[in-house]
C-alpha cells in the first residue's frame, strides 16, 4: 500500500503519504505511540518491535503509516483479520488482538479488526487518522470482507460515570449532548456504535470499557 495525497494543516496544503511500514519504520512508530499515548496511558502498552515484527510478517496490508512531507513519520494504524464468531461482542483487547501481537491473525476470516490507530498531537487536526481509516476501509473492500471493527476508547465517561452508563453516555455522545473526542472521531468516520464492552483495555478515563464500532463493507451483502 502506498499513496500520496494533500491534507490542510493549519489551513496550508501539506503532501503525505500512507503506505506499509516496515521494519526501518519501527524505532519513529514507537516514538509516535510515545507522543500520542501519554500517561495516564500505560507505557507498557506503546509498540515493542517485537510486535511490529509479528505485524509486518502477518498482516502487511494491515500494517500502515502517514508520513509528512519532511519524511516524518506522524501516525499509524495497525489491524488484523480474525473470525467474528470466535469472540462475539464480550471480548478484549488483550484476547482479540493477542496482546498487540496479532498471533491470532486468520486470513480466512471476515472481519479487519483495528488494533490500534494514534497521531502525534500536531497533525491531529489535519485529518491524518481520518485518511487511515479510510484506507483501512479500502483493505476491507479489496480483501472482500465484511467489516472492519474496533473498540474505541470512551475518555470522556468518567466525567459522567455517577450518571449515565457506558450506554447512555454514548448514546448521549451520538445525539450531540455530550463529546469524546475519540467517538466523535470514529463517527465522522463513518463508523456506527454496536457494543459496549466492559474490561476492554486497562484505561481509567474509560473507566475499562470502550465502544464497538463498525464499518460494514458497502459491497458485501
């Protein structure tokens, strides 16, 4: 995968590209994860190249990069394929995505599950994780699947845990009452709430759940 393209940064046409990473790429993909997944986000949760080894070795076309105009490598977006049906709507991050490892990649499954999408903070208004996941979606529909599939963090249901439930925070977050800036991301994205899943991700803003959200392949019945 790679393909080049203009993004706006404060409102000036910059030149990128997204394309595969590989293994040159691995040292700048855990520095972007430093930068994008500060505390109280885990450390121990950024990438190892042992990871990004298992990533690139298994699932290539799911294994993407935005680089800048300068070389710069400013975001990422990793996914594997996996059978639906094995995990259902009650699952991990931990158990379907093994660990960041994606040891449980199956080419023979029918869905792209996103492992993890992040942009450093200067380029986050420039529509960087939006061309990813678009390209994502673009996996999804060369590789005939039938979805692609996420749990999405929920940061802003702490501040309204005492009164609402992970549902009705989202529900309240798809009406417009409230924003989380990673929801409201995902819903211009195109991607549509089916879950909640508790003790998804260890994350205390989340409060441990996150939000499934789907895209269905538009050629896929």
């Amino acid at each position: 995968m790679r393909k080049e393209m203009y993004v706006y940064r404060d409102g000036v046409p910059e030149r990128i590209v997204i394309r595969s990473y590989g293994e040159r790429d691995f040292s700048a993909l855990i520095d972007i994860q430093r930068v994008s997944f500060p505390p109280p986000f885990p450390e121990e949760l950024w990438w190892n190249e042992e990871q990004l080894s298992e990533h690139v070795e298994r699932f290539p076309e799911g294994a993407l990069c935005a680089e800048a105009e300068d070389g710069r490598l400013i975001g990422s977006m990793t996914g594997l394929i996996v059978r639906l049906d094995d995990y259902g709507h009650a699952h991990d991050w931990q158990t379907i995505t093994d660990g960041g490892y994606i040891r449980n990649h199956r080419p023979d499954g029918d869905t792209l599950y996103v492992v993890d999408i992040c942009v450093i903070p200067e380029y986050r208004k420039a529509g960087i994780g939006k061309w990813l996941m678009q390209s994502m979606y673009e996996t999804v529909v060369h590789l005939g699947l039938k979805r692609l599939l996420g749990g999405g963090r929920m940061p802003g249901y702490h501040k309204y845990a005492d009164v609402a439930t992970p549902a009705e925070y989202v529900d309240n977050v798809v009406k417009g009452v409230w924003k989380d800036p990673v929801i409201s991301f995902l819903l211009r994205c195109g991607r549509i709430p089916v879950g909640i899943a508790e003790h998804y991700l260890d994350d205390e803003e989340s409060l441990h759940h996150a939000v499934l959200m789907e895209w269905k392949n538009p050629f896929q019945s």
